[in-house]
C-alpha cells in the first residue's frame, strides 16, 4: 500500500502539515475570512455593547413581554428585577418551554429548529473533521490555505473512499435525525390539538370550505349536507364595496381624530403664549376669547383636492364627512343582507366538537378536481386568519390566480439569478483578474484590500439582495386567492426555499466556482469537468465568510433592532401625533415571519449539510454562527416577539422536508466531483446512498402522511391512538386499540412481519412525544385553564362574519386640556352621531401628549381580543 492510501495513516500525518497551511500563498481564502472576521467581530461587539446599555431605557422595545399591558400577567417572562443584569439571570434559567406555555407552539418549534441544526453541524464537527481535514491537507494537491483542508487538494482517487465511507455514516445521521424530529413534531402538534386550551376554542371545531355549492347553503340543510353534528354556519358573501366604504370610514375617523388632537394643542399652546406674555405685563386680545374657540386661522385645515382645492376646515369636513361615510355604511349593509346567495360560495360550518370537526374535514368535499390543484377546505381557522377579500374568488378564476402567482414567483427567482451570479464572482475576484482586462487594476491593491472586497463584501450584498425578496412572495401569495395568512405563509415559505437554494446556494456556488476557472476552461475545455472538480469545492470559501457574517454581526443586528429602534424614536417624537397613534406605537410588539426567517436558516443547514464532506470546516463555522443565531433568537422569544401567525407547527414541518434537500446536494455534488474524478468506486457508493435515501425518504413520507390522516381525538378531547384510529370507525374513536390489528401506516406493500413492529414503534414514539409535550402544557406553573374560552352569545353570532358587516365606527381618542377644548369637541362630535373620549390621555405643562401607558384599564381603545 502507498503511504497515505490508508485513511487513518493519512489522518496521523495530515496533523503535520495543518502547521504548514497558514504559510502558504496562491489563494486568497484565509485574507478573505480575516477580512471578514475582524469587522464582523467589532461590529457586533459594538451592537450587544449597545444593546446592554440601552436595554433597560427602551424597555417597551427590548423586554415588553415583561410588562406589556396586552399581554395577559400570566404570560408574561418573569423578571426578577426591572433594571441591572439580572435579567440574564432568568435568561438563563429559563427554559425554552416557556415559550411553549406561554407564546406559541410554532415558537418553541423554531428555537428547536436551531437546537436540531446546531446538532447536526457539532456530530459532524465530532465525526467528520477529525477524518477528513488530515485526509484533504495532505491529498498531494497543490491547493494553499483554507483550500488545502477542501476535496480539491486530494489527488488520489484511492483517498475518496474516506469521503464517501463518511458520507454514508454522517448523511445517515443527519437523515435518522430529520426522522426523529419529523415523528415528535406529529406528537407535538396532536398535543396542542387536543389540549385543554386548544379543544375549548371556537375554531377548533370550524371548518372553513371554500366552495360550497349554492344548494348548500340554505339553514335548513345544514346537516344534510355538512354533517348531522353541524351546528352553525357562516355564509361568506362579496362585501368588496362594502370593505371599500368602511376601509373609507375609518381613515377618515383617523383624520379628524388627528384634526382634533391638533386643534386641541393649539389652543392649550395659545393659553400658555398668552399666561407667559401676562406674566410679562403684556396684555393680549385672544386673552377674553372664550376657552373652547381657537381662531379661524389656527384650525387645521387642508385643501379639499390636493394641489389645486380649496382650504376647508379639517375638523367640520371630517365631522360632516365621516357622518356621511357611517350613514353609506350602515346602508350597504342592508343591502348586502338582502341580495341573493351566490351559486357558489365559501362557508364556516361550526362543529359540536374538535372531533367531529375533523371528521368532517376528511369526509366532506364539493370539488374533487378543484382540490387537486388548490385547497378547498381548512380546518381550525381563526377569523384573525381569514383574508376575506380571497374568499369569493370562484374556482376557475382561484386556479388561473395560482398559476399566475406560481409563473410570477419562478419570474422573479430567475431574475434574481443575475445580480446574485455576479456577486457570487466578485467572491473569486482574484481568479478573474488574470484575463479580464478592466478588473487588472485591482493587482495593484493591497491584499487586505483584496480579501475585504472578496470576503466581505459579497456576503453583505447577498443579505440585502434576499431581503426583499420575502416581501415580494408574500404580496404575491396574498393577492393570488390564499384565503388565510397562514396558508400564504405557508406558500411563501416553500417558494422562498427555493429561492434560497437556487440563488443563494446553486448560482452562488457555480459562479464562484466558475469564476475561478472561468479563463482556464477558455483556454481548453475539454479540461472542465477536471477544473470545476477541483475548484467548485473552493466555493466553499464564499460560505464560510456568508456563515460568518451571518452568525456574528447579523446575529447581534437580531439582539439590538436598531431600524426599529431608530424608527420608533423618530416616530415617537416627530409623527406619532395622537394618543392612539402612540399606544399602536406602545403596544405593537415585533412579530416573527415564519415564511421569511424558517427558509433562511434552512438553507444554512442545507450548505453545511451539501459541504460537510467536500469542505468539512464548514461545519465549525455554522454551529458556532447557529449558535449565536439561538442565543438571539431566544432572547427575542422570551421578551420581545409575538408571533401574529400560528400555523400549529407546519411551518416547521415544511422546514423538516426542506432540509432532506441538504442531503441529497451532498450526495450528487459527491456523485458528480467522483465521476469528474473517474473513481468508480466511491461514485458507486454514493449512487447507492443516494437511491436508498430517496426511497426511504419516500416510506417516510408515506407514513407521516398517513400518521396525520389517522389522527383523530376523542369526544373527550383525548388524542385517539395511531392503531384505534386507524380501524376507520367513528363509533370507536374513543376505545382503546390493544385488541386491533396493526393498520396500514403508508406500508401496506411490506410483509406484516415488517410493518407491524414499525407501525408499534411509531405509535410509541409519538405517543411518547405527545404524553411529553402534553405534561409540559398542563403544569401548574402554565396556568392552561386560565386560558379556557367561553363565548357570549353576540361572540358567536359575529365570529365569522366578514369585519366590514360588524365593526364599528372608531372611538376618536382625543386628548385632555385644561381649557375645556376637548370637552367641547366631544360634545359637537356627539351631536353629529360620533362618538369621542378624553379619558387616559392628558396634556403636560410642556404641551406634550401623555397617556395612562402603565394602566390600561384607564386606555379607551384597549380591549382584551376574543380567543377564537
């Protein structure tokens, strides 16, 4: 055997030449990671440096989740002290549970999605360094640097057997891992389901079907048509002008509230000039003008066509025009009430219990082909959900809405490939400066100069490329017929992964690498599969500066906000004119975008994933920058975000799938750089891994879709076991299984002598989960039956009735003087039928708004939402 064929041997003295690495020239690959680790480094010490100063000033920004009136007390993250450090006390102490208990299982999901991903990358950190790197640095290849420790440096084929051996071991495990967490997300999302909390909520046993025909519609058939244990059904009706006018109305109460606020501080400014020009001896005239008056030429005014109208007063325009608005309403929704059913039409059927809800969203349907192509019912839907504008969009013009949507979504991923591609040759710069003429310049700069342009620049310019791609899916999902915001979130999470893998990983990953040998492959091309062998692998440089920046200074960005700090206090202090306008500002706490945040991320995992055995030190890089991601993001969990979509757990469901993408990259990306290698054996291998992974993770999709088919709760509210569900029976859902036979899980083409103990050992281990998760839920210290739900009978009756036939006029908040000028104003707006309070917001001597911040109760506006 030649020295070194064998792995261990080549493990032992690749040790030796690890010290040599950091002397060597011919790549840019270390410059460009110190170029980027020192900034990155300070900029984030500069952000939590920030951050710890400012926090206990800006609590409302940083830690409202532990005083924040709209919050109920019990949910609330405790805290030992107001101010100081002792809040990395509870910080720590805290569990990630809490979250679970007292925010949202989708929460608890996503800091677990970090904690899984962090796994991963430190197994392979523990297994697949400590064989590969010695293997790669002394491979005999001619590679310097960061370079030397990638599959490129290895030039014996005989040495691929070490990559593909560790791929089998490590993709395995990274496939075993996504299993596990696959089947206690099952259990996780039947323990929330069925729990106390949950199952007494009104949109627990509503199905939302989206094209129920006109026949169906009618009171007296209710049960005939959606089930004899419906209750209550909710027609929805195209109240588009209807939105229109009460879109109108209450932009308009908005406006004269402002008027009002305005007039109101003029005339308390004008007292204060005419007591400070008394004080002086100085007589005024306004001084005998009664309390109530301000002059004509102080009003708020405006002109009634922008540019070219005339001034009116804002405040009597507002009055008369916002009575005006309330009078249309009112009317249109009498005749809205009146017209006639449509011939098709979404409809909220209410259920006697979550079970028979659900039985009746497997069992009841209207279009079988429409419910190919879209989803033509939702079960557990809350009217907060409901996009009600998508609603009366018919099934043809649904499916034409979704493929126009769908060929959009592929437009603009395409499109992004442009800009993304030539950053991602700008991270190989130094290659193309040796044929392209106009970038010879770039020789004559310093090579730290070199390495920030290489290094640290691309990532960054990849970060503010994506961002506002997110914003552009989700507008479009939301306009293409999504009749829930968590579906569209949903959609734009799928699609967004796409994105991410396509632009930021495959088109990065071949520009960069075809940047380096992009004049090579000119010269001669009959050599590119050999060149891009050898230097797609140094690709991997680009990511460990992305993962870098990521996970330091973006990491940091996560902890101090400071777009949202900058904005609130230029709000606060320059735009926020009202006391409503500073309460929304108060009381809105950040909210977490699942279809933005879960594809990012997951797409970290997937390059470390697709890199582990081509560039192993990839893997060092994103723990630690995952890591760091957790620590931020659990931070805001615990104090600051609350999540304003609750897909129960799918989100991190998809999240689960999308990583199996990681996977199947690495082994292709093995299979491709072996035959460009022309070792059959290792390429061999990793055609075998690769078909075994695809159909396991086929069986696995199987069974999962079944376990969630199956799952079925009692009249109880107990979660029926896998096996009793599985007997089909409605009768005895609530029996225990121990005398059935083991159903088919998704495996029926297996012998029963194979699918039995798999199907006991998924129901086991799901069971397990849920009893866990279940436990976690029903502490004493979570207070669940706090969170227990009784409706009045008005509740009911409007729960899923569009907002536009039942929401009010707003109540114009306006804000206490001493003159009386607000008593005034809310006298003459009561006269014209509108109703105004002072109450809970005041004038200081400085003629500043101050509201009751501190007691809600005293907040005119505030009211506890109604938990469907």
């Amino acid at each position: 055997m030649a020295p070194y064929e064998s792995p261990t041997i080549a493990a032992v003295e690749g040790n030796k030449w690890i010290g040599k690495l950091l002397k060597d020239s011919g790549s840019t690959s270390l410059s460009s990671i110190v170029a980027t680790l020192i900034p990155t480094t300070i900029t984030a010490v500069i952000f939590i440096a920030v951050f710890l100063r400012i926090r206990d000033r800006y609590r409302e920004l940083y830690a409202p989740r532990t005083f924040m009136g709209t919050i109920p007390e019990k949910d609330r993250t405790p805290s030992s002290r107001q101010k100081g450090s002792h809040w990395f006390h509870d910080f720590r102490t805290l569990d990630d549970k809490f979250v679970l208990q007292h925010q949202s299982l989708d929460g608890y999901l996503f800091l677990r999605f970090f904690k899984l991903i962090v796994f991963i990358c430190t197994a392979g950190c523990c297994f697949v360094l400590p064989i590969l790197l010695p293997v790669n640095a002394t491979g005999g290849g001619d590679s310097s640097q960061l370079d030397r420790l990638t599959f490129s440096n290895v030039n014996d084929n005989k040495r691929l057997y070490a990559h593909a051996i560790v791929a089998w071991v490590f993709l395995g495990l990274v496939i075993v891992t996504i299993t596990r967490e696959q089947f206690f997300l099952v259990g996780a999302h039947q323990a929330y389901i069925s729990s106390k909390s949950n199952a007494s909520r009104l949109s627990s046993r509503v199905v939302l079907f989206l094209f129920a025909p006109k026949e169906a519609l009618r009171e007296d058939r209710l049960r005939d048509t959606f089930g004899s244990e419906a209750q209550k059904i909710w027609i929805v009706s195209d109240h588009r002008k209807l939105e229109k006018l009460v879109s109108q109305r209450n932009a308009r109460a908005v406006t004269l509230e402002a008027a009002e606020v305005q007039l109101i501080r003029e005339a308390n400014k004008r007292k204060m000039d005419r007591t400070r020009g008394e004080s002086n001896g100085v007589s005024t005239e306004s001084g005998n003008r009664p309390a109530a008056t301000v002059p004509d030429q102080s009003r708020p005014k405006h002109k009634s066509t922008p540019v070219v109208g005339r001034k009116v007063d804002t405040v009597e325009w507002g009055r008369k025009t916002l009575s005006e608005l309330q009078r249309q309403v009112q009317e249109q929704r009498e005749r809205n009430k009146s017209t006639a059913q449509p011939e098709s039409s979404a409809v909220f059927v209410a259920y006697s219990s979550p079970a028979a809800a659900q039985r009746a969203y497997h069992e009841v349907g209207f279009h079988p082909v429409v419910s190919k192509v879209t989803k033509d019912r939702i079960l557990g839907v809350q009217p907060k959900e409901v996009i009600w504008t998508n609603l009366s969009v018919s099934p043809p013009s649904r499916i034409t809405r979704v493929s126009l949507a769908t060929a959009l979504e592929f437009a603009t991923i395409l499109f992004w490939a442009i800009p993304i591609g030539l950053v991602g040759a700008i991270s190989n710069i130094n290659y193309l400066t040796d044929k392209v003429k106009f970038l010879r310049f770039l020789d004559n700069l310093p090579s730290s100069v070199i390495g920030l342009i290489s290094g640290l620049v691309p990532p960054l310019a990849i970060s503010t490329l994506i961002s506002y791609v997110p914003i552009i899916l989700r507008t479009i999902r939301k306009t293409s017929g999504e009749p829930t915001t968590p579906q569209a979130e949903l959609k734009t999470q799928n699609r967004y992964f796409i994105f991410q893998v396509t632009q930021v990983f495959l088109v990065t990953t071949f520009s960069s690498g075809a940047a380096a040998v992009a004049t090579k492959i000119a010269q001669d091309p009959s050599q590119t599969p050999t060149l891009l062998a050898k230097h797609l692998p140094q690709a991997s440089n680009f990511y460990l500066a992305f993962i870098l920046v990521q996970g330091t200074a973006s990491a940091a960005k996560n902890l101090l906000s400071y777009s949202d700090l900058f904005e609130y206090l230029i709000y606060d202090r320059f735009f926020d004119k009202t006391p409503r306008d500073k309460y929304n500002r108060f009381t809105s706490l950040k909210n977490i975008s699942w279809g933005s945040v879960y594809p990012k991320f997951t797409n970290l995992a997937v390059i470390a994933i697709a890199y582990s055995c081509i560039a192993p030190l990839i893997l060092v890089f994103a723990s630690a920058g995952l890591y760091l991601f957790y620590l931020s993001y659990r931070y805001n969990m615990l104090y600051v975000l609350q999540p304003k979509v609750d897909s129960k757990g799918e989100c991190y469901g998809r999240a689960l799938q999308h990583m199996f993408t990681g996977v199947y990259l690495s082994e292709l990306c093995l299979v491709g750089l072996f035959a460009a290698r022309e070792a059959p054996g290792p390429s061999t291998l990793m055609i075998i891994l690769l078909i075994a992974t695809i159909i396991y993770h086929s069986a696995l999709n199987r069974v999962l879709n079944s376990v969630k088919a199956n799952f079925a709760i009692s009249e109880e509210g107990e979660t029926v076991p896998l096996l009793a569900a599985e007997e089909g029976n409605g009768d005895n859902l609530g029996h225990h299984a121990s005398q059935s036979k083991p159903a088919d899980i998704g495996l029926s083409r297996l012998p029963s002598s194979i699918s039995e103990p798999i199907a006991k050992a998924v129901e086991s281990y799901i069971a397990s989960t849920r009893n866990t998760v279940k436990s976690v839920m029903n502490d004493p210290s979570a207070r669940i039956d706090e969170d227990e739900v009784h409706y009045t009978e008005e509740e009911m009756q409007t729960a899923y009735l569009n907002p536009a036939m039942t929401s009010k006029t707003p109540k114009l908040w306006l804000v206490r003087d001493e003159m009386g000028v607000s008593k005034h104003e809310i006298e003459e707006n009561e006269a014209a039928g509108i109703v105004a309070t002072d109450e809970g917001a005041f004038l200081d001597s400085q003629n500043r708004i101050r509201w009751a911040k501190h007691d809600f109760s005293k907040v005119p506006i505030f009211k506890e939402p109604v938990k469907y």
